[in-house]
C-alpha cells in the first residue's frame, strides 16, 4: 500500500472578517500579467479559515495551511498570527 504525500499547502494572506465563531475570512491577492497586452492586474481569492482560539484580527497577516474538510467550506487551519 502506498502512503499518500504530507505535503500540505499553505498560504499567507489578510484577515477579511471575524465575524464568524472560529472561522475567519481571508484574502489572498495575486498579481496576474495580461497574455497580449502586458498590463498588471490584481486577482483575490477569499478562503474560510479555521480559527479555533480566535486569536486573528481584520487586517492582520496570517498563515493557513490545508487540513480535512471542516464544513462545506473550510478545508484550511491557521497556523500563525503573523
């Protein structure tokens, strides 16, 4: 039997909302390049992340990895409050 990878992503991103119990909003913004016409433009993702002891605030820097699904829409657990 083959064992699967431990590998887990993980990102860093700002707190969007808190408003949830032990879940928070955050956004992730990337820069994209236009194939044809080489302007830069902003893309962001939001993700519901697990916050289990509530310690984030809206605006903070935080990093999340990926873990089992938690609800419909949570597949991610804070790591740190940076």
């Amino acid at each position: 039997m083959e064992k699967t990878s431990t590998h887990k992503r993980s990102f860093l991103g700002t707190v969007v909302s808190t408003a949830m119990n032990k879940t928070i909003v955050v956004r992730i913004d990337s820069i994209k390049t236009h194939p044809k016409y080489g302007k830069q433009y902003t893309r962001s993702k939001k993700y519901h992340v697990h916050d289990e002891k509530g310690v984030a605030k809206v605006g903070e820097k935080v990093n999340f990895v990926e873990c089992r699904p938690l609800s419909k829409t949570k597949r991610w657990r804070l790591v740190v409050a940076a």
